[in-house]
C-alpha cells in the first residue's frame, strides 16, 4: 500500500498556534513529533517510508526536508495550494509514477489517532476491498453536526 499525506493548510485552523509559517501539521500538538512526523510513523509497521508521499505547499518543502531527513519520504510541494481533489490527484499520479500497484491511501497529516492499531486493521482491510475494486472511505460515527467534515452514508451491507 502507498500512502499519499495531504500536508496542506494555511495555518488559520488553529490559530493563534498555528501561523502560514507552521500550520498545525507542523506543530507538536499531542507531544510526541510534530503531526505530520506522527501520521507518517503511525504509518510505518504497514507502509515503508518508500511508499509514503507528503504534498504540501511549497513554502513547507524545507521545513518538511528537516522533518525527515534520510527517511526516503518523497515530498512533493504544490507551487500554489489548490485545496484536497488537486491534492489527491497529484499524489495518485506520483504513485502510478513510482511504479504503485496496489491501493493508495489518502490521509490528512494533522489527525490525531487515539487508536493507532485500530486504525491501522481498519487501514489494510480498506486496502484490500480497494484491491478488489473498490473505493473505501474510513470515517468515524460524529458526535455533533459538522458539515466542514462532510457525511458519509454507508451501505447497510457493508456494515
């Protein structure tokens, strides 16, 4: 599986923290790394650094270089953020490019994940129904209305 880690934002979210300088993926919220470094290390007992593709801004890119150093990430920066589909899409090109055949998973890099092993299961199950032909989307039950999010209705075979 390859992993393409939408890096982008504008550092408004979690204002005042967070600044255009070190949005929130950049920051060390939860104190472990900096989100992103977490999203990518969550990553690592399933997807090698190889296979992991950071799109960010290009005013991130050398930021996100002293981020991982020798890690063999592949960080691609947009010249011009253009919001989450151009993301996907240049992250699903550069994946075809590297030679990926098999599911890509698309991820935010500033989510926190209380449960990392469950994420995970859920994470190479989605990758399987997406190698059968499927197109998967992970989400949580919300607690409160929140359209920023979106909805997600599932089939009631899928359940």
């Amino acid at each position: 599986m390859y992993a393409v880690i939408m890096c982008g934002g504008s550092g408004t979210r979690f204002w005042p923290v967070s600044r255009q300088r070190t949005p929130k993926q950049f920051l060390n919220i939860t104190g472990g790394a900096p989100m992103v470094v977490e999203t990518c290390d969550r990553l690592k007992p399933t997807i090698d650094d190889k296979d992991m593709i950071l799109v960010l801004g290009n005013n991130h890119l050398e930021h996100a270089k002293e981020l991982f150093p020798g890690r063999g990430v592949h960080i691609l920066a947009e010249p011009v953020g253009r919001n989450t589909a151009p993301c996907i899409g240049l992250g699903a090109i550069y994946a075809q490019h590297l030679g990926c055949k098999e599911a890509v998973a698309f991820l935010p890099a500033d989510h926190f994940i209380s449960a990392p092993s469950s994420f995970m299961e859920a994470l190479v199950a989605a990758g399987k129904l997406a190698m059968s032909g499927g197109i998967v989307t992970l989400g949580l039950v919300p607690t409160r209305p929140e359209t920023g999010c979106g909805y997600i209705r599932r089939d009631s075979e899928m359940i």
